[in-house]
C-alpha cells in the first residue's frame, strides 16, 4: 500500500529518517553492567610460576536495556592460565540454569543463555582450573570477561579482568632463568703456590744440612 501523493522513493526516506530520529535519541544497546559477586583461589595469591590454580568468580547481571543482557551479543572469557578447564553456569533467580564447560585460553557463553526480562536475577560463576605460566612476571590474567556485540567487536566499558600477583623470584632462580645451569655460591678461593718452588727449597736445605754435618765429621 502507497500513500496517496507521495512516490516510494519519498516514502522510503520518511522511514530511514524516522529510524535515524530514534537511533540518535535512544543510542544503540548498551552493555550490560558485569559486577563479581563473589570470588575464591586456590592457593591464594600472590602465585608462583607453574603453580596449580582454581579460581571461582561469580558474576551478576545488571541490565541496562530491556532485558537482563542483549540477545545477539556474546560474553568473551579469555585466561593466560596453561591448560585451562572452563566450567560456567548461569544461574536464574536462584535457580540452575544452563551450564557448559570448555577448555583452553577461551570460552564463550551466548547472550540468549543470560538474556531475561528484567524482573529475573540473573548471575553466572565461573570455575576456571589452570597452572600459571612459567614465563609470567608480576601478575598473571586469571580472568578476563568481554561483551562483543553481534559484529563480533568489544563492547565500549563491557570488559571486566581479574588479574593475581605472583611471588617476585629470588636472585638464584633469576640465574637458574637465564640458563647459568647452577646456582651462585660464594667460595673462599684456597691459597696458590707458584710451582716448583717448594721442591727447589727442599733440595738447598738438605745441601746445607749435609755439608755442615759433614764439616763437624773431619773435626772430630
């Protein structure tokens, strides 16, 4: 159906800056607001290099749209953790809900798993098992969350880390690091003689020795 006096072409540029008009007001859908909750390790930080972890983090779901998380849009979780085992479940006023698990430095979770009406509470935990890497430095990245629209692109303000300290190495493991192979040890270098001299010594005193017992010999 066409509207009486107006051309498709006229009809169709009314829509698009309608659809422009409510865009600008209302902007695009923002990202949902990720707060922890609650978290746990095992060792408490800080760590040390290849050491065994397993963490817990719990997440709420705060929306800022009209339902608890946007549909078309995905939760990123990434760990620098070797070997990493994801278990994630999504939990819905107080009740289990989805759940998956994963392995790797990656995981993902799709927004219809946590896309409710906003009169739902809806959180997910997080139960992360992994070692630290052996090259980490001062900290390692136990947990990093980030929302990517349905182009796949980070959410502005839609990324939260969880990141642990690791125990600064002593000196012996900087050089056992850098491939001396042993560990430094101070040592009291033992006294040196110059070759030789001893036995030449040995040889004048025992000439002398002979000659004045000899000397006493023809007095007597």
């Amino acid at each position: 159906m066409s509207i009486p006096g107006r051309s498709p072409a006229c009809a169709g540029a009314t829509v698009f800056l309608l659809l422009t008009a409510v865009y600008l007001i209302f902007g695009s859908p923002a990202a949902a607001a990720l707060v922890i909750t609650n978290e746990s390790f095992s060792p408490v930080p800080p760590l040390a290099a290849e050491d065994e972890q397993h963490a817990i983090n719990a997440f709420a779901v705060i929306p800022s749209g009209g339902t608890t998380f946007i549909r078309t849009h995905t939760l990123q979780m990434q760990t620098s953790l070797v070997d990493a085992r994801w278990n994630i479940q999504v939990i819905v006023d107080g009740n289990p809900a989805a759940q998956q698990s994963a392995s790797g430095t990656s995981a993902f979770v799709n927004g219809y798993l946590l896309s409710y009406p906003t009169t739902s509470d809806v959180s997910f935990t997080v139960a992360l098992e992994g070692t630290v890497p052996a090259g980490a430095a001062t900290s390692v990245t136990i947990l990093q969350v980030t929302e990517l629209d349905s182009a796949g692109t980070p959410v502005p303000e839609g990324s939260l880390t969880v990141v642990a300290p690791l125990i600064s190495p002593s000196p012996n493991v900087i050089a056992l690091s850098q491939g001396t192979g042993t560990i430094p040890r101070t040592t009291t270098p033992a006294p040196t003689r110059s070759p030789g001299l001893l036995p030449v010594t040995c040889l004048v005193a025992t000439v002398i020795t002979a000659a004045g017992f000899g000397v006493r010999r023809a007095r007597e």
